[in-house]
C-alpha cells in the first residue's frame, strides 16, 4: 500500500490507467510535459533518460505510450523525488522505472557514459531570479534556472547519450535562437521542431525540439500545434495526446 502525505492527492492519466501522486501547494505537471510526450518517441529496446522528472510525469507516460525497455527519472528535490519513486510503486512499475535523487550537473557522475538512447527534458524557463518570493520552493526551482541552466542540460545529454540517440525538449520560442546555439555547440543536432500555439490566433508560447546526437545538419519544421479550439474546448489532436 503507497502512502499518500499530507495535501498529496492522486491523479488520473488517463493511461493503460495509471496514476500519479501530486502535491498542489509544490508542484503539478503541466501541458508542456503531456505535449512533450505527445512529440517524442521512443522503441521498445530504448533505455531512456528523463533530466529533472519532478514527480515523474514524463517517465510515466513515455513507458504507457512507447513501452521503453527500461526508464529513469533524475530529480534534485528530495520531496519530488519521493512522490515520483511512490507513483512508480503505485503503478507497479518498480522494476521498469527507476528514480533517482541527484543533481543534473552531476549526471555523468551518477550514471555511465553514452548510456542511454533517449533523453527528454522538460527543463526550467525562465531566466534569473525576477519576481521570485521563495527561492527554495519547489515551483520556483522548477520554473526558472536557479539549480541549472540549459546549457548544463545540453552538456550532460551530450555526455549521456549513445552517438545517434535522441533528445526530446519543451522550451519557450522566446530562447529559441539560444537553445538551438546551445544545443549544435554540444553536438546535438536539431532534427525535429513544433511550435505550440494556445489558440490558432496567438503567437506560440511552447515549442518542441528533437536533437540527435552526432546528427546531420537537417531540420524539419513540423505543422504548428494549436492547443484550444475555443476557451475551455481542446482541439482533437490534443485530446489525441492526453487520451481522452
């Protein structure tokens, strides 16, 4: 029996039925990580990586839609990390997943090189510390680079892929020139981008990236991704994504 903590609740995934322990006053999963799943893939054969995984989110979903042979979540916060290992016990996935409390600047320290052949990242945002009340609290580390910054994310995938293996990310476009300067400084080559756009007549406020390791210099631009049809009503292919 998996204990829940208090304020802890359960969440429906709407996935081979799977749950996941969430904790409102820290941190729940959002859009950016169901889309991220929705947009990365992965083979039965694959060993795959999840840098920063929270509670666990990505890691659940990718072995529900991809059935990977075997799936890791690395976390820097004790507490998320716990809930991930118990959603993980909850779902009776403990022999499939693994989560691991450490810090993603120290990942090549903690798992062998060119081990995996995917990584995923649904990494912080934003910039500095504006506009932080509490820079301890969960959604703060979670949303702006105070324990890593991307480029600690780009050297640690390089460092932890196969040569070839692929890295799935959600961003902001407003980093966009940035991130993919990053990403070629570390030899992950660009291959796949979407744009996500929260109604067909607004500007993007997500985009998706897919790098290989090692790639060729080719990138495919894909059809943008509109979130809602009207206030309230998602488009069928985000319904697709989240399994309703």
């Amino acid at each position: 029996m998996v204990k829940l903590k208090r304020e802890e609740r359960v969440d429906e995934l709407q996935r081979n039925g799977y749950r996941i322990i969430q904790n409102p006053s820290k941190f729940c999963f959002g859009m950016d990580a169901v889309l991220l799943t929705g947009f990365a893939r992965a083979r039965s054969s694959d060993q795959l990586l999840d840098l920063g995984t929270g509670t666990g989110i990505i890691p659940l979903l990718m072995e529900a839609k991809y059935h990977p042979a075997h799936l890791t979540g690395l976390e820097i916060q004790a507490d998320s990390a716990d809930m991930a290992a118990r959603s993980v016990e909850l779902n009776g996935l403990s022999e499939k997943i693994d989560i691991i409390t450490g810090d993603i600047r120290e990942a090549d320290h903690i798992f062998p090189s060119a081990s995996f052949d995917c990584i995923t990242c649904n990494p912080p945002y934003m910039i500095g510390k504006h506009g932080i009340a509490n820079p301890d609290a969960p959604k703060a580390i979670a949303r702006h680079e105070l324990l890593c910054t991307f480029e600690d994310v780009a050297r640690q995938t390089e460092k932890l892929l196969k040569p070839g293996g692929h890295f799935f990310l959600v961003h902001r476009p407003f980093r966009l020139a940035e991130i993919i300067t990053v990403l070629v400084g570390h030899h992950l080559e660009p291959k796949r981008m979407q744009l996500v756009h929260p109604y067909v007549d607004r500007e993007p406020n997500m985009v998706l990236l897919e790098a290989v390791r090692g790639g060729r210099a080719r990138m495919t631009v894909e059809k943008p991704l509109v979130v809602f049809r009207k206030p309230g009503e998602y488009m069928p292919e985000i319904g697709e994504i989240y399994g309703y």
